[in-house]
C-alpha cells in the first residue's frame, strides 16, 4: 500500500492482511525500482488528507 497521508492506511491494511493477504504499508516517495523489487501483486493507494471536493484538488 502507497501511503499518500490516509488516517485509514493501517486499518485498511488490518482488513486486507484479515483476508489471509499480505500488506505492506511503504511511503508514497518510494521509487519506481524499489516497488519493482518488492514485485506486488497489486498496488493499493492511500488517500491523502486534503479532500477531493476542494476546488484546486488535482484532477485526471
């Protein structure tokens, strides 16, 4: 899990382990060929802590 600053990333990560998976909780500035090295599964992003409502949140 890439921890963008969530309150929840350790309970998030509580649930996911809960289903017999495991989680690794890293910072979010972890490079590109340290998340190559760990080779996940999958990839879960934490939220930060500004809210996506706010009228200069990053956009897609």
């Amino acid at each position: 899990m890439l921890d963008f600053g969530s309150q929840y990333a350790q309970l998030i990560a509580r649930r996911v382990r809960e289903q017999q998976v495991y989680c690794q909780i890293v910072r979010h500035d972890i490079t590109a060929e340290r998340v190559r090295e760990l080779a996940p599964k999958g990839l879960i992003l934490s939220g930060g802590p500004a809210s996506v409502y706010e009228p200069d949140a990053p956009r897609c």
